[in-house]
C-alpha cells in the first residue's frame, strides 16, 4: 500500500513541475494502458478457476451492490435537492 501512496506522491510532484507544458500525448498514452490493464485483468480472470466457477455468484452480488448504491445515491441527491431549495424559501413570506 506504501508503494502505491508513493507513487502516487511522485505522479502529482511531476505533474506539479510539468503544468506548463503541453502534454497532449498523456491522455491518449492513459487510455491505451488502462485498456492494456483491464485486457490483463481479463486474462488473469480467466486463468483462474475458483474465480470462474464462482462467477455467477459474484455477478448476482455486484449487481445487487450497484443497485444499491444507486438507489441510496438518487434518494440522497433528491433529498439534497429539496434540502437546498427549501433551504432558501423558508424565509421570504408568501
């Protein structure tokens, strides 16, 4: 975990010296290694066994998680919503 801190440390020290610089190659260079890190993952996936014969389980959890989370994140940015509108009614006087 140490390691990944640092590096993450050291990524915002250099890109805190290159801000000035034009580095329009660095976004498409981060899409191909991200694509090249999920196409691993995929293959470190698939060479596992316990992993694929869990899979349907695993599935059935991550979909129930998502749902989840996306109903408790719309139920609290409607009750945000309403909260900052209110908020600013209650007192003007009708």
């Amino acid at each position: 975990m140490l390691k990944i801190i640092l590096m993450m440390v050291c990524g915002i020290v250099v890109g805190r010296m290159l801000r000035r610089k034009k580095l329009g190659w660095l976004s498409p260079l981060t899409t191909i290694l991200i694509w090249a890190l999920l196409f691993l993952l995929g293959i470190e996936v698939g060479g596992d066994e316990h992993i694929i014969h869990s899979l349907s389980r695993l599935g059935a959890e991550a979909v129930a998680i998502a749902l989840a989370a996306s109903l408790g994140s719309a139920l609290f940015a409607l009750w945000l919503w309403r909260w900052s509108t209110n908020k600013g009614t209650k007192g003007e006087k009708a």
